[in-house]
C-alpha cells in the first residue's frame, strides 16, 4: 500500500487516544499460558502482529475468546491447557520479533515439537541471541544458516539452569531466557549491560514469581512444574505509539495529549529527550499497578540539536520518529550506540539517512547512529519504508510539515497500530496512491 501525505491540518491542540501496549499485549497473551485459570484483558492492541500471539496460544492448546465492547475497546479471554500442546502446523508469527523470540523461550522447555516462522522481513531477521544462549542450556533448536534466521525448528524438553551475561540489553532476549530459567532444573541467573524494558519482570512479579535482584543479576526460581494465577486487567496505551504524535506536537509548535499511557521509565524516555531538545513535556500519574499508568502532554517550542547515546535500549523503538524532530532542529544531532537499530524491520539507520536525505536534510550514517543537521525539509518527495512501519509512519509524520510526500509499503502500519491513519486524520490529509 503507497498513501501520500499531502498537508498538515491548522490545529492547536489534539487527544490521541492511541492503541493498546503492544509489548504488554503480546505477553499478556503469551504468559497466560504459564497460568492456572482464566486470564482476562481488557484493551487488548487489535494489530496483525498480536493476534498471531493469541493464535498460536490457541494451537498450543488455550481457548481464547475475543469480545468487541461498546467503547471500542478488545476483551480477551484466555483459558489455558493443562498442558501446553504439541500442533498440528507452523506457528506463524508475522512480522513480530517480539511472538517469536519469547515463545522460543517458553517453548524450549516444554515437550514437543514446533516450528515457529514469520513473514519475509522477519525472516530476516537474526535469532542467534536467542537460539545460541537456549542451545547452551539444553534446547535443541534447527534454522536457517545454522539458527541464525527464521524459521525454528524447537524439540522442546529439559533445561538445565544457568548464569547468562547478555552482551546485548534485548527485553526480547531477556524475557525468552526468563521463561526458560523458570522451567530450568534449578535457579537461574540472568545480566544485561544496561536495563532494557522490563515488561516482563514487572508481570511476572504481579502473578508471584519470585524474581530478584542480585548484584546486577536477575535471579530467575525454578517453577518446577506449578502454575501462575490468572491475570486480569486493563491493558494501558503504547507510549510508542503515542510518541509519533508527541513528535508531531513538537515539531509543528502544537499540543499533543496522550492519555491512559504507561509511564514506565524505560518507555518513556524518548519524551525525555524531546524535553530536553526544548519541547514542553508533562507526565501525569493516576493509577499504578502492574505499570504506572498516566497522560503525557507534549506542547511544541524551538527546538535545538542534542547527542544522544545513553539508555539507548529504552528508546530504540522510539528514534526513527525521534530523527524527524532532530531534521527540524537548530543545529546538529548525533545518535550514538545504537547499532541495534540496523537489525530492526529494516536496517533503520540507512532507511532514517537515506530518507532524509530526500527531503534536503544533511545526514549521515555512524555505524551505530546517525548524524542530522536540522533545516527545514522540503516536500515532494517519495519515502522508501522497506516494509518497517516506523519509517512510515515516522515520515508520515514530518509530512504534516512539508507536504506531498509519498510512503511506500505502509500496509506494514496496520501490524502494530491499526488505529494509527484515523488519529492521523486529525492533523493531517493522506490520500491512497495507486
């Protein structure tokens, strides 16, 4: 799908209601089936990628059952087996590194055979740090060129426990070799260099798992076979989502507020940087249970260059936008140790420089980064996304400001935020190409 942006609408202040958690969702669905009853949600994201996560909690053997409510909002029932089954078919998990990489966790534990597979970007995309780390502790795990890409093949079974030092901060990572750890033959220890999203500890918590922290070292109890108690409750909104628009508030002088987001620290620092790069950002906490839950208000100033390279895993998703907001910044911005960024949907610091280089903005490739000297972009310009939603939407977004822009595979926007072109509406025109 090709879309054209064609102008910014003249407004001042703006509510996005944006969707669901999808980080949240997708654990949601597949944490419950480490459970011991029904497990309800309440706000569950409706995107592609989530509800392959629910579809193969199904082939495992859940009931799931979906519900639309009145106010728009997606309930979800999940009542989980006795016993996680061996399926009949490839478990499909689209474009979502997130399904893929936390059920080989699960499943490297659980006796069987599986054969987790996506579509062809994540196909493409490296799972050796996760396949090499469940090898060493006693998965037997197949792919391709070695486990190194998609599909994995999984003979799940016995785990032995284990002390892993992660030379990457991946919540991905470190929630796949929870789950493993937690049907490990004794206690297990897991360390990052830096603290990446921590989703998972913070639910794992809630349902009684007795994680801990141990000088750096998350230690992970065996389970030893019991079960969880059900979850239910309200899934907050994405504040990934919800940054696009913090970004468009930023850069068109206007205000954005974001309610029902979590503010979890580590998902919350690109706003951070926005304020520090000049925009006007308020957080406001009304509720804290699983995750703090609150509204984010984004008010647009001047903005100035900044060089970022600290807490990189908790705004990794949230940089391509981010680079929209340096790209009309006075002065030069600099994103360093962020090679992360290269192994994404795309490789997105070529994508973010390629792209912006169209636009007449000067940029350069770091090979952990970026640098962009801020100007003022010009429009006519058509946008390779290379199927990776950010970039699309991320681009869509500095088209408000230029107009007549044209984006590339932006079916891939739909995978993570289906909702994403009706609050676009609201400040600004899209046209189908095509």
């Amino acid at each position: 799908m090709r879309f054209k942006v064609l102008k910014g609408k003249r407004v001042k202040e703006v509510r996005f209601d944006v969707d669901a958690d999808k980080s949240i969702s997708h654990r949601c669905a597949i944490f419950s089936l480490l459970t011991d009853g029904v497990n309800r949600f309440k706000n569950y994201l409706p995107g592609e990628d989530t509800r392959h996560s629910l579809k193969i909690a199904e082939q495992l053997g859940a009931t799931v059952t979906l519900n639309q409510l009145k106010n728009g909002d997606l309930e979800v029932e999940i009542v989980p087996p006795s016993k996680i089954k061996e399926p009949t078919d490839i478990l499909y998990c689209g474009n979502s590194g997130t399904t893929i990489r936390i059920y080989s966790g699960l499943l490297a534990g659980v006796e069987g055979f599986f054969v987790l597979s996506g579509d062809r970007y994540l196909n493409r995309r490296p799972m050796g740090r996760v396949v090499n780390p469940l090898r060493q502790i006693g998965a037997k795990i197949e792919g391709r060129a070695d486990g190194k890409y998609p599909p994995l093949g999984i003979r799940g079974g016995k785990l032995k426990r284990f002390k892993y030092h992660s030379p990457i901060s991946s919540a991905q990572v470190k929630s796949a070799l929870i789950l493993a750890g937690l049907q490990g033959e004794g206690d297990s220890y897991y360390r990052e260099p830096t603290l990446s999203r921590d989703h998972t500890e913070r639910m794992l918590k809630g349902m009684g798992v007795g994680l801990k922290e141990e000088k750096g070292w998350i230690k992970i109890p065996s389970l030893k076979g019991k079960r969880l108690p059900s979850l239910s409750f309200q899934i907050p909104n994405d504040p990934s989502s919800g940054f696009f628009f913090g970004v468009w508030a930023a850069i068109t002088g206007n205000k954005a507020i974001i309610p029902n987001i979590t503010l979890n620290p580590t998902r919350v620092e690109g706003y951070k940087v926005l304020e520090r790069m000049g925009a006007r950002v308020e957080f406001y906490l009304e509720e804290d249970r699983y995750e703090p839950v609150g509204t984010i208000v984004v008010e647009g100033r001047e903005l100035k260059g900044i060089e970022v390279m600290d807490k990189i895993p908790w705004l990794i998703d949230e940089i391509p936008a981010l680079a929209m907001a340096m790209a009309v910044a006075k002065g030069v911005s600099i994103v360093r140790r962020a090679k992360e960024l290269r192994v994404k949907e795309s490789d997105r610091i070529r994508k973010v420089v390629e792209n912006l280089r169209k636009f007449g903005i000067q940029a350069e490739e770091l090979e952990d980064g970026f640098i962009i000297e801020g100007g003022t972009p010009r429009g006519g310009v058509v946008v390779e996304s290379g199927g990776d939603h950010r970039i699309a939407m991320g681009f869509a977004i500095l088209g408000t400001v230029t107009g007549e822009v044209e984006i590339t595979e932006g079916e891939s926007i739909n995978t993570s935020f289906p909702s994403f072109f009706q609050l676009f509406s609201q400040i600004g025109q899209i046209e189908p190409v095509g």
